[in-house]
C-alpha cells in the first residue's frame, strides 16, 4: 500500500467509528453485539495501519540520513583521490549505479578475486583506505536505519562529514561585553574570543564469519535472506549499539569521548536526598541550564533511569470521592505531558515540558555512590564527526579450513563537546 492510501483507509475507518460512537450516544445506550464487534475490528484495523504508515516514514526518513551520510562517504573517497574534474564525475556515477550494486552483492559473496574484470573495475571505484569497499545504496539504506535505531544519540546529535584526517571545528568560547559610558567617555574594547574544537576520527572495527553454505543457499530464500539484508542488519545494529555505549560514556582515550564525559563540578546539580531523584532536583537542573540553551534542550538518560524517575515520581494522595484513606496513585503536577511511553505522533515522552530520549547504553541507576544519570541540555553542541562511515571488506581464503568467509566492517569517527555550558548533569547524591 501507498502512504496516500494508507491515510485515505485510516480517515475511512475513522468516519465509521465516529458513525457507530455517535448512533449509540443518540440512542443512550453503549453498543452491543454485531456493531460492538464490527467497532473492534475497525478499531484494530486502524492500529495496524496507523503502525504501518509509522514504518513507512521511519523508513523514508532512514533512507534520506544513509543517503545523506553515503554522499559524504563518497565525496571522501573522491577527495582523497586527488581526481581531476572529469574523473571525478566519472568516479561519482559509476558509484550510484546498478553496475556498482552488482558487484557489490557478489563481492560480498565470492570475494574480490573471483569477480569478472568489468565487476572488479566497478568495485575500484568504491576503494578507501583500509581496503575496503562503499556499501551499495539499499544496503547502506538499511545499515544506517539498524544504526540509528541503535544508537538514538546520532538522531540528537550535530552529525558532519570530516573530510580530512582532523577538522577542526571553530567555536565561540567567549563573548564580547557590553556597557553604558557617559558622553565624550572612551569606550573599552571587548571582542568574543574564538578556539577550535579538533574531531579526529577514531577507527571502529566489526568482525563476522559466515559459513559459505548459508551465503550459498541465501538467494534460494528470498531477499529478506540474502547475505547483503543480514549483513546489512547485523552491522547495522551492532555498531550503532557500540557507538551510543561510547557516545554516553566514552573517555576519549582511543575512542570518541561521551556526553557524560563531559560532566563536572559548575554543571552538576545534585539530589537533595541520597539515592532519590526528587521533583525539586528535575526543576533545578531544567533552571540550572542557561536560558539561551533550554529552548532546544532534551533530557537524555538510560531506559532504566527513565524507568525508575517514572517510580519516584509517584506520589500517594487520598482523592475527593472516594472511600476515606483510599490511597490512589497520581504522577507530580506537570511532570509528564505523557505518561505511556510510547510515541503518538511524533512526540516522544516529556519530562517538565521537555522531550526525553532514553539510551539503552549509558549510566544505570545506582544501588550506592554518586553517579551522574541524566543530561540536559542542547544536543546540537555535541558534534559527531564521520570521517568515511561504514565500508566492507571480504576475507574469503583466509577461512576456508572452516568453509567460512569473513566480513569486516569500518567506521571511523569521533565525538566531542563545543560547549559544556551547553548541558547539565542529575548527580544522584551518594
């Protein structure tokens, strides 16, 4: 089904809900019997539908950011080529072509060198420095989608193309003043001060083996299982787990430094209480963030601190109307503008009017200690740099004792902070 028709179907089945719902109420009585159950299925219907149209823009929206970072890919492996003009436009249409995905898709199964000529002439074009080779567009399409869903910093993050070994990044890491002075009075110079912030890529490594009787029999079983979808799938998901661990927490030692990284003694805010996030905490760390930064800040935190702030914010209270000491459970006033946590249509869950993404990788709760489980802040000032994103290479003969071939994938990149004063961080008091 189309997206068009998809949304005509959901806006028909709408009209017949609201027919039945509004033939009960004239009536004065709830539906019942035939009409009960036709309400069920419309009602059941429409979920599915409104799920599938969901996927179909999480798709749309995966294969504009793969097309997106692919381009920067290529244009890296054309840089550093040195290529004149022409060579270059040359060296560009051959890597979008289905001359190109071809041989892509064979070289993942037989290897480089049992390609034909014209196969390993194409696959030449896709060349970078460790070997390897560019991916095929639908194959990076569904890479970068897995990837994405794996690691929810890079959707929040500033994400850039490093055309270079290092870029360098210039900030704004001061500003000018301003002040009043009387008439004839001389006016003090006050200029911002700038530095750089240096993103150099940091190479990130995954390795498999598949054994050559499944990539032999994978295109009897349909294109869900053919070598390039599972490949696709399973570097997608693996490196985008490793990518968000790193981006909470990396320490830039050999690795991109994380945003948790980042936290210390002027952008803390601490709990009053030890080992428990009151609503008084979330208020000062939300007014602890300079007014220029909160209008695109977020919350970001681990599903488990997501988990257990959502238990810490229950309060008991007795409600008018009901027995005397029932005691009923009710969230904070204001502290969720949804309480499901689900996405509906498009909105993630809000913490005191802010959006919140949950990490999988990152800081749990802790049982004792002080810890630090929650920033607020600005994502756009922490910036990914991808040097030349994902590229395969094929290691055929070096396993076949085993009847196995190998696959690594590359990724190069790096992760850094412009401005700390950007974010705060909930410190759980020890």
């Amino acid at each position: 089904m189309t997206i068009r028709e998809i949304t005509e179907e959901i806006g028909a089945l709408y009209e017949r809900m609201k027919s039945a719902v509004e033939g009960a109420t004239a009536k004065g009585e709830p539906m019942s019997g035939e009409d009960k159950e036709q309400y069920a299925k419309n009602s059941a219907r429409m979920n599915a539908l409104i799920e599938l149209r969901d996927q179909h823009y999480a798709l749309l929206d995966a294969q504009s950011k793969a097309q997106s970072v692919r381009d920067g890919h290529k244009a890296a492996i054309l840089e550093a080529r040195n290529l004149s003009p022409a060579a270059e436009r040359k060296a560009s249409k051959t890597l979008d072509s289905d001359e190109y995905r071809a041989a892509f898709v064979r070289y993942l199964s037989v290897g480089m060198k049992d390609l034909s000529e014209s196969e390993q002439r194409a696959m030449t074009e896709g060349t970078d420095a460790d070997g390897g080779f560019l991916p095929s567009t639908d194959f990076y399409a569904t890479l970068i989608e897995k990837r994405l869903l794996a690691n929810a910093i890079r959707g929040i993050a500033n994400v850039m193309p490093l055309g270079t070994f290092k870029t360098d990044v210039v900030i704004e890491s001061g500003y000018g003043t301003a002040a009043y002075v009387a008439e004839g009075n001389a006016v003090n110079e006050s200029s911002p001060t700038f530095s750089n912030l240096i993103l150099k890529p940091y190479t990130m490594r995954y390795f498999t083996k598949v054994s050559n009787e499944l990539i032999a029999d994978a295109p009897s079983r349909g294109p869900a299982f053919s070598i390039e979808s599972i490949l696709a799938r399973q570097i997608g998901k693996v490196m985008g787990e490793k990518e968000e661990a790193t981006f909470a927490e990396g320490d830039g030692s050999a690795k991109p430094k994380g945003i948790f990284a980042y936290a210390a003694a002027g952008t803390r805010v601490t709990t009053a209480t030890s080992q428990v996030v009151a609503y008084a905490d979330l208020i000062k760390t939300v007014y602890a963030l300079p007014r220029q930064y909160r209008a695109n800040a977020r919350w970001v935190m681990t599903d488990s601190v997501f988990a257990k702030l959502r238990e810490l914010l229950m309060v008991s209270n007795t409600t008018v109307g009901t027995p005397t000491n029932t005691i009923v459970s009710a969230y904070a006033p204001l502290g969720w503008s949804m309480g499901d946590g689900r996405y509906q249509d498009g909105e993630p869950d809000r913490l005191l009017g802010y959006p919140v993404t949950c990490i999988a990788q990152g800081p749990a709760y802790p049982t004792s200690g002080a810890k630090d489980v929650a920033v607020f802040g600005d994502f756009g000032y922490y910036h990914i740099g991808d040097r030349e994103s994902v590229s395969i290479k094929v290691a055929r003969e070096t396993f076949l004792a085993n009847n196995q071939t190998g696959y690594f994938a590359f990724a190069r990149h790096d992760g850094q902070v412009s401005l700390t004063d950007a974010f705060r961080y909930l410190q759980i008091k020890a």
